[in-house]
C-alpha cells in the first residue's frame, strides 16, 4: 500500500515540476531574450529571471531527492549522497525565498506611496541594491548551508532518518539526536525572514492602498485610477503568492520536524515535498498571467503553436 501511495504522490510531484519547470523556464527564456534584443536588463526582470532559474534548480532538486526516497533508497543511505542532496535542499530552497521576498519588496517601492523619508529612501536605492542584494542572498544561503551541515554531521556522516529506519528493527528506537533540534530551528529560522519581508510587502500596500482610496474619495475623485488598480493587482498577486508561500513553508517545516517521527519517512518526504512543489509551480503561472510582458509573450506562442498543429498535415 505504501508503495502505491508513493508511486501516486511520486507521479503527481512529476507533473507539478513539469509544469513549474515549463512556466519558470517560460520566464527565464522570454526575460533573456528581451534583455539580448534590447542590451537592457531591468530590474524587475532580473528578480523574475534570478527566481525562475532558482525555481527551476529546487524543482530540479525535488524530483530527484523524492524518486531516491521512493525508489532509490539504499542509494540515498549513502552518506555521501544523502549530504549531497541535503545541501542542494537547504541552498536552493533559501535562494528561492530570498528572491521572492525581493519581489514582494519591489513591489511595495514601486507602488506603494508613503512619505516617511526611510521609505523614501528605501524606494531610491532598492533599484541600485538588487544584483547586490540578490548575491547577498545567494552568499548568505551558502553559508547559512554550511554552518546547518556542519553541526547536523557527526563524525563523518550526517543524521539520517532514513538510515535510523533500516538499522533499527524497532521503529520506536528511532530518536533525534539532542543537537538536531536546535539545527532544524536554525534552518527553519533562515525562511523566517524572508517570509517576514513578504508579509510586511503586502501590509504596507493594503494600507498604502487604503489611505490613496481615502484621499481620492476626500477629494471627490474615482477610486478606479491607474494607481488603485495597480496597487489591486500588486495586492491579490501578493497574497496569492503568500497563500503559496506558506503552504510550502508549513510543508518544509513539518517534513523538518515530523520526519523522525513517521514510520514512513520516504511516503512522508512524497507528500510534504508534493505541497512544496505547489509554490514555485503555481506562482510562476500567476507571474505570468499578471506580467503583461510574459502574458502578452504567453498569447503569441500558445497562438504560432495552434497555427502550427491546424497546419500539420493529418494521417
């Protein structure tokens, strides 16, 4: 029966990273030929290309850690490969919150309108600090990557639950460590904040959002102006990211902190990286449903594709 469940799960996470890697790759692809034909790179479009290659990385990283879980486990016993894919987890999975709190940032600077001199500031310079900040984040992952690594090893392997559960013939004898704990907060800890710059992205627009509305019915003026919309549109595509984003984050950490506690830890690994995949999958489709570029791109390629099959010849 497990392995029915885990062939299933295994085949339903091969379509979410089919369709994540077709949209992410979609971005990447358009964003790259556009900055080629233009010799522009603006910087909204590096943050979506900088996600849609880290996206297309962790998906990458995904299926392949899920199918030697399900499929592959004496492989992924091996202490060498379990660290190996354990550190390619931790690091894309970070860069990729990173990139998108970033976005969620960009958002609020550009849209958002507050006259407090820190926003002000902060609305100045961000344009300047992305590729900065974008290699911080990639720089900080690594590191934070390292220093998790590091403690979680013990002599020269790293804990491994997988492991714990072939070794032990009783199930209950499998324990956590002491250390491993605090490890776990730690890598936990490393989403938090990224996760925090989303969420404040989205409150200051709603209530950037809430004092433009007042201001224009003070003055007489309709609600339904450019700015009004863009601030509407900024504000469902955040919070239709951080319904994603969360999903996977409470993914992530409940794989973190249920694993060792699961008699089958491989099926566990299946559905919580299955409701991880939903992230970089789905927010792709709604950046580029919301992108005009990318949509506008999106509606000529689906059109040259039905112009291509009504003119293949039929047999």
């Amino acid at each position: 029966m497990s392995t029915l469940l885990s062939v299933i799960g295994f085949s339903l996470l091969i379509m979410e990273t089919l369709i994540g890697m077709g949209a992410n790759g979609f971005i990447v692809l358009v964003n790259t030929i556009d900055w080629l034909r233009s010799r522009k790179l603006f910087m909204t479009d590096l943050i979506l290309t900088s996600l849609g290659l880290a996206r297309l990385v962790w998906l990458a990283v995904a299926i392949l850690y899920v199918a030697m879980h399900s499929f592959f486990l004496d492989t992924y016993l091996l202490d060498h490969v379990h660290l190996m894919f354990t550190i390619m987890w931790l690091f894309t999975n970070n860069v990729n919150f990173w990139f998108a709190a970033y976005l969620g940032v960009w958002y609020l600077t550009k849209i958002a309108i507050f006259s407090h001199p820190v926003f002000l500031q902060v609305k100045r310079s961000f344009s300047l600090l992305v590729p900065w900040l974008l290699l911080g984040s990639v720089v900080l992952s690594a590191f934070m990557t390292i220093i998790i690594i590091t403690g979680l090893k013990t002599g020269s392997s790293i804990y491994n639950p997988f492991k714990s559960l072939v070794s032990n013939s009783n199930e209950s004898e499998i324990r956590k460590p002491p250390f491993i704990e605090s490890f776990i907060i730690l890598a936990i800890v490393q989403n938090v904040i990224p996760l925090v710059l989303f969420v404040f992205s989205i409150i200051f627009l709603i209530i950037s959002l809430w004092k433009h509305m007042r201001h224009l019915q003070r003055d007489g003026v309709s609600t339904s102006d450019l700015n009004t919309k863009a601030h509407l549109t900024a504000i469902k595509a955040l919070v239709s990211f951080a319904i994603l984003y969360l999903f996977s984050f409470a993914a992530i950490v409940s794989e973190s902190t249920l694993t060792w506690e699961m008699k089958n830890p491989a099926l566990s690994s299946v559905f919580f990286n299955n409701v991880s995949a939903l992230y970089p999958s789905g927010h792709a489709i709604i950046l580029i449903l919301l992108n005009p570029k990318l949509k506008q791109a999106w509606v000529r390629v689906m059109h040259h594709l039905k112009c291509h099959l009504r003119e293949a010849p039929s047999f």
